[in-house]
C-alpha cells in the first residue's frame, strides 16, 4: 500500500495545529515577499543593498514553495512521514519543524552527504 492511502498516526486536533501554523507561516512569508519587492523596486542598488534583498527575496520564495508543499502533503494524508522511508515523524518534532519531511535517522544521513 502506497503512503498516501495510510492512515496518518496524528490525531485531528495536531493535524489542524500544524495546519494553523503553516498558514500562519505562509501568510507571514508572502507578506514578507511583497514588503521586499517593494524595497527592491526603491532600493538604487547602492552598497550591496541589492544582493541582500535579492538573496533575501529567493529565501522567501523558497521558505513559500516548502510552506506550500508541506500543506498539499497534508492535504495528500502523506505528511508526517519520512519522504525517504516513510516512518512516521513525531508530532513534537513537527511542532518544533512544521516542515520537517525527513525522520531524523534520514536527516542526518542528507546532513552528512
């Protein structure tokens, strides 16, 4: 059976958690995202100003497009499973990393390759 037709080991009440906070987190991003392209679009690209808002805007593009895949694996029912080898991740470990996608036995495996 494929892990988007098993039954998530998170109860409703943390499902919904994590959901709040990752909308939170993505309605904090886009307003983020629009403040810097405002700042950009007044910014003369003197001392360095520009690099720091360019890199500062795809950093917010990216924290976007995780924020939003994390929310369509939790729509999927594949959220809160390892996206190597589908162990459930623990619920505290996604209240303190809402976009965890590795267990941590995975994790330490990408972090040291």
């Amino acid at each position: 059976m494929s892990s988007t037709h098993r039954q998530t080991h998170l109860s409703h009440v943390q499902i919904e958690a994590l959901r709040r906070e990752l909308e939170e987190q993505l309605a904090w991003r886009r307003s983020q995202l629009q403040s810097l392209h405002a700042s950009a679009g007044d910014s003369k690209g003197a001392d360095g100003t520009w690099q720091e808002l360019t890199a500062s805007i795809v950093a917010a593009d990216r924290a976007i497009a995780d924020i939003t895949h994390a929310l369509e694996r939790l729509d999927a029912g594949t959220y809160g499973r390892c996206v190597e080898c589908e162990t459930e991740i623990p619920f505290e470990r996604l209240k303190i990393r809402p976009l965890a996608r590795f267990c941590i036995r995975c994790q330490r495996r990408h972090e040291a390759a």
